[in-house]
C-alpha cells in the first residue's frame, strides 16, 4: 500500500463559535462545503459538530434556535500524525467517524482528515488493485419514492444510521437526499419536511457503470466534489450505491 501520514493530508478545520446556534452552524456547514466543524471558544478547541449530529434531530426536537453545544462531539482521540494512511483508515472505520483530529507532537490540534482525504490517498493503491465497483458496492442502499416527503426520509435515514436516500422512479436512481440536502435545504424551515423529497433532492445523481474502475471513480468522485455515487446496471436500473466508506472497507482488506 502505498506509504504516506495523515500529517500530509490533514487540512485546518473550519471553525465556528461554541454558542453559535445550530442555524448559524448549518449556514457555515453549507457555506464552506463540509461536514465537521471545530467549535471554539476563545482560541481553545472545545468540540467538533458534525452533520450527522445535527441530521438525526432534524425532524424530531431540534430547533434552530439551539445552541450547538449539546451536539458537540468532544476533542478527544485525535491520532498522531505520523500515522500511516492504512492505520488511519482502520482507526475510522472501527469507530465509525468520518472525520479524525490529527493532533502534533504537542498534543496540539494539527487539523481534521477526512474520509475524503484518506480516499484519495487510496487512489493509487486501487489502480493496482484492479477493483471495479461490483467488487465494493452495497446492494441494500435505501431507496425512497420521489412522491415521499421529506420526513419520511430523514427518519428513515435516522433508523438505519445512513447519510442519505437514493430517489428511485420505475428501477433508476432520480436524484439523492443526503445529509448536505438537509443541513443546506431545511434546516431552520421546518414546514419543508411533508414536502416532497423531489423537491429538495439533489438531481440527476450521478451514476456510474457496475464494471467501473474504483480508482477512476475516486478521481470522478474527486472532480465532482461528491462523496457517493449510484451504481447503475446496462439497463440504468439502480445496482447498488459506493461511497467513500465502502472504498474504506474495502481498502482496509487490501492492506
């Protein structure tokens, strides 16, 4: 496997006050295109607010008002950062994190490295591989209607602890509803969830073949600024869906 540190990958978190409300934390969140994000409280680091901790509240007692610090994950556990990439991606996957704090020789806060960042690390070690995406994909995406509202969705996202829905018509994947949909499109607008989930989707998903190669699709996935796609049989009927954590855990096998 191709050797290289998280200390090269790591990038500086983007910040927000630690009594910001969730709102204010979701506009940040969407502004800057991620997912994690360092609550501070002067120049001291006092927990991490994903998209997910917000997600699963979403439709059942959150409101906007909030102060984000009951959803704070706390700094803790941060990995060094002459860690070895295929370590890193084990440490993530055992617990269930997509973002890990990578800390100096200090103890101080380097930076976050992401399932983004260690995936397209990954991408040499898949050219090599010679993997296509029938080999990593999972067949048990959940799918909703188009027609479903948007409650439906995140409840169904919330229960089976999953980031997003495939919107399926007759068989092929019509758009996605991730975790990015929710925090960008309703959150602060609550009388969007019995709306339907076509409305706030995000269309056409992109889709790639089942015999894809899993090293292009990273490099698609790296263009494209996304971190999932539907993969789709010769028909265009859905196959299945590959995101970053399913090249994780497949990348995990291979070291």
């Amino acid at each position: 496997m191709f050797k290289q540190s998280v200390g090269e990958l790591a990038t500086r978190p983007h910040i927000v006050a630690a009594d910001a409300t969730v709102t204010q934390a979701a506009d940040v969140m969407t502004r800057e295109g991620v997912s994690c994000l360092a609550a501070v409280r002067g120049a001291r680091v006092v927990g991490f607010l994903t998209e997910t901790a917000l997600i699963r509240h979403l439709d059942v007692d959150l409101d906007p008002d909030t102060s984000i610090q009951e959803y704070l994950s706390r700094p803790t556990g941060g990995i060094p950062r002459d860690m070895a990439v295929q370590e890193a991606v084990r440490v993530m996957l055992d617990r269930r994190e997509r973002h890990l704090p990578v800390m100096d020789l200090g103890g101080s806060l380097l930076g976050l490295v992401t399932e983004k960042e260690l995936v397209d690390a990954l991408a040499v070690d898949f050219m090599v591989e010679n993997a296509v995406c029938s080999d990593l994909m999972r067949t048990d995406a959940l799918v909703l209607a188009p027609e479903r509202p948007v409650r439906d969705a995140l409840a169904l996202m919330r229960s089976k602890s999953a980031d997003c829905v495939l919107v399926v018509a007759e068989g092929r994947p019509k758009g996605i509803f991730s975790e990015r949909d929710a925090t960008s499109k309703i959150m602060g607008r609550p009388e969007r969830l019995p709306e339907p989930i076509a409305d706030h989707m995000t269309g056409p998903v992109i889709s790639v073949p089942l015999e894809a190669m899993v090293y292009k699709v990273i490099q698609f996935m790296r263009q494209k600024g996304v971190r999932r796609v539907a993969v789709v049989a010769a028909d265009g009927t859905l196959a299945g869906l590959l995101s970053q954590r399913e090249i994780l855990a497949y990348a995990r096998r291979m070291g």
